[in-house]
C-alpha cells in the first residue's frame, strides 16, 4: 500500500473511531425509547451492556489498526 492509502486509511479509522464514540457517549440516550418499554424490562441493560462491549472493541481495534499503519509508514 502507498503511503497516500495508508493515509488515507489512517484517516478513515480515525473518522470512524470519533463516530463511534460519539454513539459511546450517547447509548444510554438512544435506548431510552426501548428502556421506556415494559415488554423489554430488564433486556434493554443486557442490551446497552452488549452493544458498550462491542463498540470499545471496536474503538480498540481501530486503534491498534491506525498504530500498525503509522509504523509501517515509518
């Protein structure tokens, strides 16, 4: 890969980390909805806890990603 796609690629990753911790931020705001369900008692939790878990995975492997591109870059 070029250094302009690695760039560009960094660049990408760190768009989508930002992304991604803005729905971080926010997660328990956007399942407010479904938390105010009485059908979804109790699951909307497991539920916040879950999709919590999966974006810092996310956020984290992103970020080990853009540290293996800078080094190749260097």
């Amino acid at each position: 890969m070029n250094i302009m796609g690695v760039d560009e690629a960094i660049k990408k990753l760190e768009v989508s980390n930002q992304g991604l911790k803005v729905i971080l931020e926010n997660l328990d705001e956007q399942l407010s909805d479904l938390r105010s369900d009485s059908r979804l008692e109790g699951l909307v939790d497991d539920l916040e806890n879950l999709f919590y878990a999966y974006l810092k995975t996310w956020v984290k492997n992103n970020s080990e990603i853009i540290d293996i591109l800078k080094k190749e870059k260097k």
